[in-house]
C-alpha cells in the first residue's frame, strides 16, 4: 500500500529531467532570436549589406559560444541524472533556481552580443553562468550528502563528478575578471572547458 505521509517524495527524477530538456529546448532555441536581422531598407546598396551582415558576426559568436555552453549543461545534467536515482523537495527546488538562470541566458547573450565593449554586459553574461554553475555543483553534493544517488557509485566517481561540476563557475570567475580588461573576448575562456575536464579526469 502506498504511503503518501512523506510530501517530499511525491515527484520522481523523470518529472526533474522531463521539465529540464523543455527548458532547454526553449532557451537554446530562443538564442537565435538574439542575432537578429540587419535593418534594410530600399536604398541600401549591396555593399553596406553585406557591412550590416558582417556587423552581425560578434552576436553570431555569442550565439554559437552560449549554445555550446547550453548544451554542454544540458549534457552533464544528463550525466548527473544518471546517478541520481531519487529526490525530494529541497533537490527539486534547486532545479528550479537552476533552471531560472538557463533560461535566462538568452537574455545575458542578447545583451552582452549587442553591447559587448561594455564592462556591465560582460558582468552580466558571466554572473549568469557563474550562478548556473554553482547551482548545478550544489545539485550534486546535496544529491550525495543526502544519500539520493546510486548506492553502488563508488567515491571515487563521486569526487570525479563533484570536480568536474566545478568547471564552470570557476571558468566563469575568470572571465569576469578578464572581463575588465578584454571585454566580451573574456569568454573564450569556456572553450578550455573540455580540456579541463579532461585533465582532471
């Protein structure tokens, strides 16, 4: 007979990960809306066209580099949920705050590709990422410390996943200090996320 006394217990991972890949979807699909489209008009000559296109190639970048970063999150809450076998209130709240900040990255990607040479735009950008990125490590430690893991996941793979976790934020402390003095190229800094991670492995 089912005990429905513990509240916490009412939602399964499934419901977790089915709301995380709509979010997901909607975010990494809505990034395209932050390139935009070049302002014609009847008069503009082939030429200053293609210049407005060519305009275009900084957003374009960002575009490309926030949706690798989208689907490299979207990858490794996989992974996580692959040894997260059970939840409760408090992981499912986590998420949620997790969540609001993916979401709102097309939001910092629109801003920091149409205002890029500003230091605040930057700050933006990589607060945003910086708050995912500690949200999704504090996912996994409270998912280990309260015991909602794999009982067969040795501690070995538990640290290994707790580092590797850690990858972003401190990436994004980096670019919000190189932010100051490069501006929106402090984020080529996420591109040695891979490297990283496979250093640590």
């Amino acid at each position: 007979m089912t005990n429905y006394s513990d509240l916490n217990n009412w939602m399964t991972t499934s419901r977790i990960e089915t709301l995380v890949d709509g979010i997901f979807a909607i975010a990494m699909t809505l990034l395209v809306l932050s390139i935009g489209v070049p302002d014609v008009s009847s008069a503009l000559t082939e030429a200053a066209f293609q210049q407005q296109l060519g305009d275009l190639l900084p957003k374009i970048l960002m575009y490309a580099l926030s949706f690798w970063i989208l689907a490299g999150f979207w990858r490794v809450n996989h992974q996580q949920f692959f040894f997260i076998k059970r939840s409760n209130a408090t992981m499912i709240t986590i998420n949620v705050c997790w969540l609001l900040f993916i979401a709102l990255v097309p939001f910092s990607t629109e801003i920091i590709g149409e205002f890029g040479s500003y230091f605040t735009a930057s700050v933006i950008f990589q607060l945003n990422l910086f708050f995912a990125g500690v949200l999704y490590c504090v996912n996994w430690i409270y998912a280990v410390r309260k015991g909602l893991i794999d009982e067969n996941l040795d501690e070995a793979s538990q640290r290994m996943v707790t580092r590797t976790s850690m990858i972003l934020p401190f990436l994004s402390l980096i670019a919000l200090a190189l932010s100051y003095y490069v501006f929106a190229w402090a984020n080529l800094v996420y591109m040695a996320h891979p490297i990283i991670k496979k250093l640590i492995q």
